[in-house]
C-alpha cells in the first residue's frame, strides 16, 4: 500500500487528492480538497472518504497568500491526519513536457530546469506548476516526486498531424501542435481497454468536454490527432476560450483596435466561449436555464455544438471512419442534451441514439446498430496517481 499526494496547481488554486495505489494497481480515494483564491481570500475545503471521517468539508479564510503556503496547509493537514511517511510520493499534473519528456518522469534538478525552460511555450500555466513542485521540494525534502503531462500522450502524433505550415526555422523553435487534457485521455485509453477491449483496439473518438475541451482521435489507444494545439487555445470552442480562429484576427485588434498582446490574451482565454458568445456564463447549466428565453444563450449553446460536429468530421476522417465515440469530463459525462445533438449531428456516420440509456445515465448510449457511443467519467487523479506510483516502484527495483 502506498499513499500518493496527487497535486494540480492552476493560477489561484492548487488542488490535491490523496490517493492509495496498492499492489495490484488498484486506486482507492482517501481524501481530496484544494485550497482556492490564492493571494486574495483563500480557502480550504477537503472531503475524506476512509471511512474514519465521512464527507467532512472544512473552510477557513485567507490562509494563502501564495502558493507555499497553500502547499504548506495541504502538507500540514496530510501530515496531522495520517502522518507524512506514509506518503510514498507526490504527482503533479504539468501541463507542458515539450517535445522531450513524453513519459512521466521523476523530478531531478536537472528536471526541474529543463520544464522551466518550456515556460515560455505555457505561460499561463506551467508557471504554477513548478511553484507547487518548487515549494514541494522545499516542504518535504526527501518525498519523490513525478511530473505526469498532459501533453505525453499526444506524442504518438505523426508529423503530419503536428506540423504547422510554416518555414522549417519557425517549426524549429518547437511552435508545433502539442496537444493537452493527455491524462483524461489516458486514463479513457486504460478505460476501454480494461472494459471494451475490442472497441479499444479500433478507432475512437473521445470528446473531453468540460470548461476546457478537445477531441482525441486514437487509434489502437494511441492519439493520432487532437484539436488542442500550440496551446490549450485552440482548437473546440470552450467556456471562456475562443478554441481556433483565423490569426489575421489578432492583426486587426492589434492595428485597427489597438489591443496589445496581453489584452488578446485575456480576450482569448478568459472572456470569449460560452461566456463571450452568450454574455451570460461559462458554465453549461447557467446556459441550458437561460436558453429558454434568451437568445444569447441558444446562440453560444448552438455554436458549441457545431464546432464539436464539424471539428468531429474532420478528426472521423483522419481515423478513416469510426467505431466508438467516448463522451467524458463535466459536460460530456452530464449534459444529455448535448449528446443527443452530438450524436444526431454525427448521424451520417450511422449513429444511432438510444434516448433511454442517454437519460438514464448508462454507459452506454447508442442504439444496437452503427458505431458505439459511450459515456465514461474521466479521473486525471487517478491517472496522476497510477503512473507516479508505477514510476517509484520502477526506480526501486
Ligand atoms: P469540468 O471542467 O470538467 O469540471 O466541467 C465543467 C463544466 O461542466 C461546466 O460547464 C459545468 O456547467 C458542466 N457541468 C457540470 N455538471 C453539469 C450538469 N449536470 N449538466 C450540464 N453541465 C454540467
């Protein structure tokens, strides 16, 4: 048995899941919480599931004001409630692993410096993560700790599907396609090959659909293509992202509008989506209450869906064809509505949707002719916690 600290560090918040893995590879949740609003008013909530203490949420104010300290209360909690030897090690979700690290790896110094240089290509994200691995290494020294990507599992991508047209110099400096949302589809991958073996090994489409969302084409459960890029930008239309849109956009809010760089930015990542296109929310449920009477909202809900059907085409073709298609993260794996347009939209692929197992929550959806389609809850912490404890095990044989 072996306790994993699982660790998410995002902008104001650093999310953590206490995670047992056993010999045999089974996880089971012991607790998980996070500390939000980091430097403004901060606060904890944990939720235990041991059976010592069931559901136990706890809240206190401002007490971080960066993201050690909210390190340090995570630590200090694990450490008071089951003591900190019997962490085995901690694994954190890093955004960005570049062309080089394809694989979790376990964080050296060496490490450490090599994810820092790739800053630049996710400045709005591996920043964090490295605060939380930096503090980490300050706070418990000895503890190993594994940096798991979400970019490793898109690096059976082939050239092709990676490459953008631009001369080989610019290529050079590593502005590719990337890809990310890696450990959802990873742990989709060991899902279906666990559970539909068969449907595994064919060609699979899966939806992550939550605030940020992508498509994952695999083939034999590996990503051939994504529509995630550059950066988690591109690609699907999102809760606040614009996913992809011509560039020559930017020219013209730069020159005509005189926008700067960071203002497009924030344009871009934080006020467009849902929320731009409606003005109303980000969030799927706000949306399916306002659409009744508000035209806003049907506008962002209908131009959501149809950039998942046309970006779905366009990843269906590459797969040359369909057998499954996987529904997962916040949206996916609770808005059936929004399935039900999905998969009428995908019809001429020959899918059919069984409208009972759609509303009654089941695996799967789709009638008994025509290519499969499943809904099944992604777990990153799970998939955090798996390949760190597999990597420790590793280093010590
Ligand atoms: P995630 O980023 O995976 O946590 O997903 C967040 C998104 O899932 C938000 O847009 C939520 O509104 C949406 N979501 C969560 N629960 C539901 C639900 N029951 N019905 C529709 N959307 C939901």
């Amino acid at each position: 048995m072996k306790l994993v600290l699982v660790l998410n560090a995002g902008s104001s918040s650093v999310k953590f899941a206490l995670i047992d893995v056993d010999h045999y590879g089974n996880e089971q949740d012991i607790a998980r919480g996070a500390v939000d609003g980091i430097g403004q008013t901060s606060r904890w909530n944990v939720h235990r599931s041991d059976g010592v203490m069931n559901s136990e949420t706890t809240i206190k104010d401002g007490i971080a004001s960066n993201h050690k300290e909210a390190l340090s209360h995570i630590v200090t909690w694990i450490d008071k409630n089951y003591g900190l030897t019997s962490l085995a090690g901690a694994g954190h979700r890093v955004v960005h692993g570049g062309a080089h690290f394809t694989k979790p790896v376990r964080l050296t110094a060496e490490n450490i410096e090599a994810l820092r240089k790739l800053v630049p290509l996710a400045p709005l994200h591996q920043p964090h993560n490295l605060a939380a691995i930096d503090s980490l290494t300050d706070l418990a020294p000895t503890l190993p700790q594994i940096a798991c990507f979400d970019t490793a599992f898109h690096s059976t991508i082939p050239d092709v599907g990676r490459e953008f047209a631009l001369p080989r110099s610019i290529t050079a400096l590593g502005v590719k396609r990337y890809g990310f949302h890696g450990l959802s589809y990873s742990y989709i991958a060991n899902e279906l090959a666990n559970k539909n073996p068969e449907l595994s090994k064919g060609r699979v489409l899966v939806a992550h659909l939550g605030n940020g969302a992508s498509l994952c084409a695999m083939k034999e459960g590996k990503s051939i293509a994504t529509t995630m890029g550059f950066s988690a930008l591109d690609g699907l239309m999102m809760g606040t992202r614009t996913g992809s849109i011509d560039p020559a956009v930017i020219f013209y809010l730069m020159r005509d509008q005189g926008m700067s760089a960071d203002d497009i930015e924030t344009l871009f990542y934080q006020k467009s989506g849902l929320l731009g296109v409606s003005g109303i929310s980000n969030d799927m449920r706000t949306l399916r209450e306002a659409a009744h009477n508000n035209r806003h909202a049907r506008e962002a809900l209908e131009l959501f869906t149809y950039r998942i059907i046309r970006d779905a085409g366009a990843m269906i073709a590459v797969l040359g064809g369909i057998d499954a298609l996987v529904f997962t993260a916040g949206i996916g794996e609770n808005d059936r509505q929004l399935r039900a347009d999905l998969i009428r939209g995908l019809s001429f692929m020959g899918f059919a949707l069984d409208e009972a197992a759609n509303a009654g929550k089941k695996r799967k959806i789709s009638g008994e002719v025509g290519p499969v389609a499943l809904v099944i809850p992604t777990n990153e912490e799970v998939m955090i916690a798996r390949e760190t404890a597999m990597l420790i095990d590793c280093k010590h044989k």
